[in-house]
C-alpha cells in the first residue's frame, strides 16, 4: 500500500487559496500565482502596519503645527517652549486638542509662550 501527500497537499493550498480571496486574475487561482501574491501580500501588511505608526506622527504633528501657527509660533518653537516649560503632552493629545478644544490650547500655546520669553 503507497502512501500519499494528497490530504496535506490539498488542505495547505485550500488555506492559500483562502488567503487570496478577492485576489484579481491568475492569483486568486493559480497555485504558484496565488502563493507568490499572498506571500508579497503578507509582507506588505507586516511592514505596512509599522509604518502606520509614523504616518500618523506625521499627520499630528501637521495639525500641531497649523494649530501653532494660529497662536503665533512656529512649530519647532512650540515644541521647544513646551519642553522648557516641562508638559508632557505628546503629540497625539496636542493633535486632539488642537482640532477639539482650541481654548485649552491656546492656553497651552500661551504657556509655551512664556517658557521661550
């Protein structure tokens, strides 16, 4: 009696062809097609995710900048009398801020202010 790989052979490509559900053309069902194209997919993701992080630094950091510019400072500035004047604040929460609540932040802004001065 000859054993055979076909049960293990046709559940690892049934998961891959999972993987590339709503893949376009020939990678969504052609084995070495799909494998090569989930295998690029997977690594994309992974480093996709992390550069998120620093995409979304940049967007605040945007809007701090706007929102410093309206109080009358320039960005680097802004940050540098916050840093002299010892506020923890980080940018996400001076992001929020800025767009939520621009009082709180001019109050902010005004203190950093007085940090340079």
């Amino acid at each position: 009696m000859r054993t055979t790989s076909s049960i293990a052979t046709h559940r690892r490509r049934k998961r891959l062809m999972k993987l590339a559900k709503g893949f376009w053309g020939d990678r969504k069902n052609h084995i070495r097609q799909t494998s090569n194209a989930v295998m690029k997919a997977l690594a994309y993701n992974y480093i996709h995710r992390k550069k998120k992080k620093s995409d979304f630094r940049a967007l605040w950091i945007q809007r701090v900048s706007v929102a410093a510019k309206i109080q009358g400072l320039s960005y680097s500035k802004f940050i540098n009398g916050l840093i002299l004047a010892g506020c923890k604040l980080n940018r996400k929460v001076l992001s929020e801020m800025a767009i939520s609540d621009p009082q709180s932040f001019a109050a902010v802004a005004s203190l950093a202010k007085a940090a340079l001065a």
